[in-house]
C-alpha cells in the first residue's frame, strides 16, 4: 500500500463510498459482491516475496482486484500490491487523484514490467500500510514507463510522472519483495522494524484478551 507522508498531503480522505468499487471499474460489474481484506504488517515473509507472475485472467484474478481496489479505498490509500493481502503474485492497483471532487481513476496492473526510467530525481515522502505510522522521504526517478495487461487481456504502456509515477515504482518493489524502508539507511530500517515487531506482538496480545473474554 502506498501512502505519501503528512507533510505532502498527499494521502487522499475516505472520500468513496464502499459499494460503488464495481461501479468504478466496469471489467468487475459482474460480480455481486466484493470484500475488504487485511493487510499484512511487517515484518512478514510474503512481504520479502519476489511475487510470481498472473498466470492467465480468471475469476478469481478479478475478484482479488476488485477486493484490492476497495481494500485500498477504505484504507485509505493510493496503491496496493496483491503480497500486502497475502497474495504472492504480480498484481496492484492504484489511483493518483487526490482533489476529492474529481472522478477517481482506478487502474489494475497485471504483471507489471517497468521499461524505462528519467534519468531525472523526484522524492517524496513515502508512508505504507503495512508499516502504519511511519514516513520517510524517497528518492526515485521522476518518470517510469510501464508495460502491463488489463482485466481485459489487454498490453498497455504508459509513461507515469509525478506521484503516479512514484506511486507505480512503491508497488513493483513490493512485487519484487521490497519495502521502502529497504530504500532507508540501515539504522532507520531497524529501528523501523523493531518498532513494527512490537506492534505485532501489542496487536496480537489485544486479540488474545479479547478472545479470552469471549470465552
């Protein structure tokens, strides 16, 4: 899940309603329901994952995007790569628009290939959903073109600028196993991930007090 930092501004309100997802996208206006999924927290191996290509557009291929799409609304974000639900193949989502009167423009990326990158540099600040809370600014180039097939079956290739073009390389890397703290010095990234830990085990303690009051 990609997120950009507070300073930036740049993450979008929950400004989308939670049914309309299949609305948004007409490739998916067959299925009759969707669902949000969680998302991994790292540290997790499927995180580290060099994620395995779509083999063929199935149903299930599009249930898992649409499910992708209004997990990644809800959170809410601008991208996310199918490993941060516990899937380990090459799949993502994003949507860049950010003013919130604007018609949103979602897009589903199926084995993703980055062709070619501007020599020139742009950083944001960069934040994740499966590292809540925390930022960092990253450099990146200012452009990349990529080349993936649709929903439809299609080949497409774009030239992505700005933050979608930061948006699209944040997602690739989590198909290729990286984070962007794996872009951080090695004494952020630790402390990072110790803190990550710590959350885990908080969270996980909270459900086993929960589950034991049920009982």
């Amino acid at each position: 899940m990609f997120q950009t930092g507070p300073k930036g501004s740049t993450v979008k309100p929950d400004r989308r309603p939670r049914v309309p997802a299949v609305a948004r996208t007409p490739a998916l206006s067959y299925i009759a329901g969707m669902s949000l999924r969680p998302i991994l927290i790292h540290p997790d191996p499927r995180l580290k994952t060099v994620c395995k290509p779509v083999p063929g557009i199935d149903d299930d291929i599009r249930r898992l995007a649409d499910d992708m799409l209004e997990t990644m609304y809800d959170a809410p974000g601008i991208g996310l790569a199918a490993p941060q639900v516990g899937v380990t193949l090459r799949l993502l989502v994003m949507d860049c628009v950010k003013d919130p009167e604007a018609e949103p423009h979602p897009l589903v990326l199926i084995n993703p290939e980055i062709l070619a990158v501007s020599d020139t540099r742009s950083v944001y600040e960069e934040g994740c959903l499966s590292i809540p809370e925390h930022f960092a600014d990253v450099e990146r180039p200012a452009e990349a073109t990529v080349r993936w097939t649709t929903l439809d079956g299609e080949t497409r290739e774009q030239t992505f600028t700005g933050l979608w073009a930061t948006c699209v390389q944040h997602e690739i890397d989590h198909l290729n196993g990286r984070l962007f703290i794996d872009h951080l010095g090695p004494i952020k990234r630790q402390m990072i991930t110790r803190k990550m830990e710590k959350l885990k085990r908080e969270r996980a303690r909270g459900a086993g007090d929960r589950a034991g009051a049920r009982a």
